[in-house]
C-alpha cells in the first residue's frame, strides 16, 4: 500500500477538480464528421484538452488521428493501460444543473462526471502522482482515452488497427465497483414500418430518445384523427400534438427507466385505431409489453454468470413515410444471440414490420480466478474494506477490446445511478478516492507478471 501516493493525490485534489470541470464543459457528442475531426468538432476538442492538460503537467502525450490519445510514464518493454473515453451521450432534458458542468455542496455535476471524463480526466493526475513520486513500476502505464465509446467503439478499433501497441493487462474505470468479471453481450436493432394506409389515424410526425443506448426518456407525436389521445394539445388545424414521458436510464437497466414509447403504445392501445401505424403499436404492446426481459417476446434468457436478458427501445423517427425504432439487447455471457435475433424477426414480420441488424458485440469473460481479477479485489478490499464478489453487468465498456481488461469503477456500491441521466453527478470525495483505488491498482498491475 503506497500512503504516499494517497497523500499525493489528496494534494492534487482542487487540480483533479479543475481539469474534470474544463473536460466536462466540452460538450462531446459525436457529430458530423470533418477531414480532422472524424467524430465531429466536440469529442476532438475533448481529446485535445486532454493531450493539453497531460502536457501542462509534464507528461509524455500523444494524439492517433484526433480519433485516440494516451498519456504514458514510465519505462519497459511492457505496458499495462487504463482506458477511458472523452465522448458523451446527448444532455437530454430534465437538468436542474448546468450539464456542462457545476460544482454544488459536495458533487460535481454535468454529462460526463462519471461516464466517463471524471475519472479518465483524474486517471492522468494520478499518473502525475506517480511519476513525480518516482514510485518504482516495471512496466509502462498509460492512460488512453477514446472518443467514440458511446457510438461503437471505432476509437478503439482505431488504435488496434493502426498497430498502436496492446496493453497486457488494465482497466476501464467506467462502471462500478468492485470488478466487472463478465460483461452481456450486445445487439443492436432497428425496426420499421412504412406506413402506406393511414387507416383512422395519419401520423404526421413522431420523434424520441436522445440515444440508442438510453431509455426513451420522451417521445413526441403529431397526428390527425377522430380518435384523439388523452391530453393531446391542437394547432387548430384538425392536427393534435402531444408529448409522452417517461424516465431514462442506461439501455443496460431498463427496469431503472420508463420507456416513453412505450407508455404512448399503451395509451393508443385503448383507442382501437386502424391502419399500419397500429400494426407497430400493436407489436409494441404485445410483444415488449412493458417488460425489459424479452419475456412476451419469447427470447428470455438467463444464467447464474451475467443474470438476464434485458430489451430497451432508445430511438423512434417519422422519416419519409417509415416509422422506425432501435432496439438494445444485452445478453448473458452463456447464451447464443442468433435464435434470439431470429425469434425477434419472426414476431416483427407477423405484424408486417421489417428488422434491420445495427451491430453486435460479443460477451467478455475474464476469469474471477485470474491474477488480474485478483489483484485489483485485493486493492479494493485494502483500500474500502468492502469484501464483495466480482461482478457481471450487462453495460458494455472499453474492456471488451482488450483480451486481458476488465471494468474496475468508478461507482461505489449503494451509490445512486448517475449514468446517462440528467443530473448525472459524483461526490468529490468518491472520486477522489476512486482515483486513489485506481492509481494503487495500476501501480500493482505495473509490478505484476502476466502470461497472455
């Protein structure tokens, strides 16, 4: 146990602070592509301000393609890794803080603070500490920060395709604590319906959901009908107007959430409406039926590795006469996503709707017996007395594109979601003594052999 490399970092805390709150008031949505900016102006100005803030303390930084950077120390022919990311999923509404950062009582707030520029950002100070208290290390660390971990990873991919040099064991501080051992896998989906027959009902326009891999937080629909949707508000022009919400969550908890869409489906369901609009209310309300298990959907699944199946519905768009809507599956670690992907077409196509396949991911797994999963326990039971088993989560992080990387942080157990809500925030003396967990982590890992 380094007590000096605490005590570093407690000096280092208004610093900590400072360079978390400039990363976070960069908002770092993905957006439009540019020749030097390929996931848009924001997450490459995030990344930017992490290459400048490790070399505002001395540090070696580096910048692959304004896509991927990293911050390293040490020296050897190996190097063990934290990973984290820069980019962030949409604000969304329901702030009552500033969501591009605001320090209140003892938390900081703003989209970001926790998943994941918070600890990414703390990550380079405590190579800072480390460094400067010359603590001895066998291996190189780095701290290498992504920009595209909400959109698909592509950063990462980045970086292995280019031939940038693989870690031989680290950490995501991108979840919770103690250790993620197994991680879901991953389908994404989208489903349509072009609408041909208006029926009783004209769809005029419907939009929700701030992200794929958040939980429809509100859904709006413009529509003109006889039938008219309780609460619905009207332009004067025989068209009615109504917004639906309902509670975000991360796409990996949807039982934390309510699902605006779905909530909408269930009110239409009451008014017997027509047409092929009402073919994909009715698949809706039949099929996902308020559950976030895949149960009426015939695809639930679970075992005693990773838990359940979960569904979530995170966008639906009107565009040129198409209704479409994604759809985020996390599966367990033991189970075979091809007949569930099946299953879900078959029961699309009794309803004249069309599926379209967005992406997969595969489950990770590293062994609780391995001397990664227990060195990192070790740290964590040292370091809060906590003696809690690992665990599984059906989120996906970094770790997945690393053979020998697990997600270690940087929630605490008992402590309220925070990802991907409004108000998203941290208590300061949890990230600082996350950051501590962290750097005592990968000081050992650095000192550790691994055969891989």
């Amino acid at each position: 146990m380094h007590l000096e490399l605490e005590k570093k970092i407690d000096l280092l805390k208004d610093a900590i602070i400072k360079g978390v709150m400039e990363n976070v008031a960069i908002l770092s949505v993905k957006g439009e592509p540019a020749e030097d900016a390929p996931y848009g102006d924001g997450p490459k100005a995030a990344l930017l301000n992490a290459i400048a803030q490790s070399e505002a303390l001395g540090l070696k930084a580096v910048n692959i393609d304004n896509r991927i950077g990293y911050t390293e120390i040490g020296s050897g022919e190996e190097m063990v890794a934290i990973l984290g990311h820069l980019d962030v999923v949409p604000l969304g509404d329901g702030w009552t803080k500033n969501p591009l950062g605001e320090i209140s009582g003892e938390r900081l707030y703003g989209r970001g603070v926790v998943d994941d520029k918070g600890p990414t950002i703390a990550s380079i100070y405590a190579l800072k500490a480390i460094d400067e208290l010359k603590i001895r290390i066998n291996k190189r660390i780095r701290v290498i920060y992504g920009t595209d971990e909400e959109s698909g990873f592509d950063c990462v991919h980045h970086y292995i395709n280019s031939g940038q040099e693989l870690p031989v064991a680290g950490f995501t501080p991108d979840a919770d604590y103690p250790v993620i051992f197994a991680e879901k896998g991953n389908i994404g989906l989208s489903i349509s319906k072009k609408i041909s027959d208006n029926g009783d009902f004209e769809l005029i326009g419907l939009s929700g959901g701030v992200a794929k891999n958040v939980v429809m937080p509100s859904v709006d629909i413009r529509y003109r009908s006889n039938k008219i949707i309780p609460d619905s508000q009207t332009t004067g022009e025989n068209i009615f107007y109504l917004t639906v919400y309902g509670k975000p969550a991360h796409a990996s908890t949807p039982d934390q959430g309510v699902n605006a869409l779905m909530l909408l489906c269930k009110a239409l369901s009451n008014m017997d409406i027509q047409g092929d609009f009402s073919d994909l209310v009715r698949f809706i309300n039949s099929e996902f039926n308020l559950e976030p298990n895949g149960k009426s959907m015939g695809v639930f699944y679970s075992d005693n590795e990773s838990g359940e199946i979960t569904l979530s519905i995170g966008l639906v768009r009107f565009t040129e006469g198409t209704v479409s809507f994604t759809v985020d599956i996390r599966y367990p670690v033991t189970m075979d996503p091809d007949p569930c992907i099946a299953m879900i077409r078959k029961k699309a196509e009794a309803y004249g709707l069309d599926v379209e396949l967005l992406s997969t991911k595969k489950p990770h797994h590293v062994p609780k017996d391995s001397p990664l999963i227990k060195t990192l326990m070790s740290v964590y039971k040292e370091k809060t007395g906590d003696i809690s088993e690992p665990v599984a989560i059906g989120g996906g992080t970094y770790a997945k594109a690393f053979k020998n990387m697990v997600a270690f942080g940087i929630e605490f157990p008992g402590e309220p979601l925070a990802i991907h809500q409004a108000d998203e925030s941290v208590r300061i003396d949890s990230l600082i003594k996350s950051t501590k967990i962290s750097a005592e982590a990968i000081v050992r890992l650095a000192n550790e052999n691994f055969d891989i």
